[in-house]
C-alpha cells in the first residue's frame, strides 16, 4: 500500500529510542522527510544517523527538552529551517516517572505537566500555523492505554492523570480543526518492550519484591491475550498509517496497539 508519505515532513518528537524512534524509522522508509529530537546529542545523532543509513531518506535532527517552550521551539524552528514546511506531527515525550500518590510533591506533579501535557500543547500550537496554511496536516498523539484504563499496578499515577488531558485536549481538536483540513488521533500503547517498560518492570518488581522477568510473565501470560510484549515497530506502523494521507477519513479515533490487553470494546 502506498501511504502518499513521500516528500511530506513529519516531526517527531523524542525519537532517539524506544517507540518514536521505531516511528522515525518507519515514516523514513516510506519516504517521508523526518525531523527528530532528544535531550541528548549523542543518542539522537546515533539514532538519525543509524535511520539514514537503513533508508537513505532525508533527517534533521536537533538537541530540544520538549518539557520546555524552547526545546518545542527548537524542535520546529529545525523543520522549518530544513524543510520550509510541518505536514505531520507525532506528540510524545518520555514518561513521567512512576510513583504513586504519597511519592509526589507539586514539583514532581508540575514536572510531569510540563512534560507530558505542555509538550503536546506546545508542539500543536507551533506546528499548526503551518498546517493551516497548507489546508492540511495530520497530528497525532502517543498517549497509553491508561488513559482508558490505568494499570493494576498504581505506581503510573502521574501518567494516568495527566495522559487523560492529552486525550481530552486530542478529541476536542479533532472536531475544532477539521474546518482546515487538519486530522488528529491517538494511539495508545500497552506493553511495547523499551527501555521505559523496562524502567516500568523494574519498579513494579521493587515495589512488590519480585523480579522484573516475573511481572512480565505475569503479563504475558495473564494479561495480554496475545501472550506477548510488542515490538517498537509493531507500534509505529500503526501510528505511520494513521498520519498517512491513506488515513483521509479518520480523525478524532484513539487506537490500542496492545496484544488486546484492555477488554474495554470502545
Ligand atoms: N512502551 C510502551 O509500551 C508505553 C506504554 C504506554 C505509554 N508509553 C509512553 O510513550 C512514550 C514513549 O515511550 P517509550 O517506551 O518509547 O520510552 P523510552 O524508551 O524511554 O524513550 C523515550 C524517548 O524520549 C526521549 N525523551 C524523554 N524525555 C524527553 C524530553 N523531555 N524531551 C525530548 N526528548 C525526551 C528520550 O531520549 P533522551 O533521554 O535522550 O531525551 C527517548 O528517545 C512515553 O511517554 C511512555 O511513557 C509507552
């Protein structure tokens, strides 16, 4: 199938690992012009350099804190400056930390705004003038499966909470940009094996004093009816498909990419 990606920009934010990096990837090698960041030089230079390599495609890459209003400014001034224009925006930032509600000072609690909610305000809010302009554009937002339901584990409180922002902001935008030609959708990971489900792993384990490789057995084997982690690229090939033109019709959704793990039928 051919997704009508070639020659468009798509940015995509925190892309030096785990998820948006396989989403990087992927928009690459379906010949999309691609604009990564990270906090770190080394990694996103490593992780653009290692895509361009694979796909021979087109990367610009920057160093941004997308918690921050300059990183977001950063991170869309290197498009623009590279590639003149934004068709395609992928909102994601890493993880808050995990903690449950005793853990949490307001500090911890602003942070995680800044990071998970800001990030995604700002991004949008930069990238849609250009979008408008061109009378089309496609955004969409990483956010979790917790937002539909939060893990039986309680030590993702900050993400829970503040995901179902994201998602809320999200739908409202869906109806308010459709006027110009703009599409915005979620999707929603499970368990996509990265470092961040390891960080995750590692301190549920702590937390109940058992071990990493037990929890996700337990998952594995209880949870998720696929009877598996997912893979990176298994997530980004939904969220490449769904800021495709190929996705003309659909806007406003929310898509689980989780081995079926929620039993929600909505
Ligand atoms: N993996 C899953 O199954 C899953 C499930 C539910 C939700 N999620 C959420 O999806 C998002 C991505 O998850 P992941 O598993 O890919 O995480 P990951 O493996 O930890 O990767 C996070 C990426 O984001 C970058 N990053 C982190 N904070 C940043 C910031 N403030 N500004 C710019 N870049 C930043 C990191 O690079 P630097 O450290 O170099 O900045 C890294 O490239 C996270 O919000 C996570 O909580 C993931």
């Amino acid at each position: 199938m051919d997704l009508g990606l070639k020659g468009k920009v798509a940015v995509v934010a925190a892309s030096s690992k785990g998820l948006a990096r396989a989403v990087a990837e992927e928009f690459s090698r379906e010949g999309a012009r691609v604009v990564m960041c990270s906090r770190d030089e080394a990694s996103i230079k490593g992780a653009a350099d290692g895509i361009q390599k694979k796909t021979g495609g087109e990367i610009a890459w920057t160093v941004a804190d997308v918690g921050t209003a300059q990183g977001c400014d950063r991170l869309l001034k290197t498009a623009l400056d590279r590639f003149g224009t934004i068709d395609i925006l992928v909102s994601n930032a890493g993880g808050p930390p995990p903690g449950r509600f005793d853990d949490l000072d307001d500090a911890a609690w602003q942070k995680a705004v800044d990071i998970t909610l800001f990030s995604a305000v700002r991004l949008t809010r930069l990238a849609l003038p250009h979008m408008r302009k061109a009378g089309s554009g496609s955004i969409v937002y990483m956010t979790s499966t917790t937002v539909r339901q939060p893990t039986q584990y309680l030590n993702l409180i900050l993400s829970n909470a503040i995901r179902a922002a994201v998602q809320g902001m999200a739908k409202t935008l869906s109806s308010d940009l459709a006027k110009d030609g703009v599409r915005v959708n979620c999707v929603q990971p499970g368990r996509i094996f990265t470092e961040r489900i390891q960080q995750l792993d590692n301190d549920t384990a702590r937390r109940q004093d058992t071990t990493p490789d037990a929890i996700r057995a337990h998952y594995e084997k209880n949870v998720i009816p696929l009877g598996r982690y997912g893979k990176p690229e298994e997530f980004a090939a939904a969220v490449v498909f769904l800021a495709s033109p190929k996705a003309s019709y659909i806007t406003g959704t929310s898509l689980q990419v989780d081995g079926g793990m929620l039993m929600s039928m909505f």
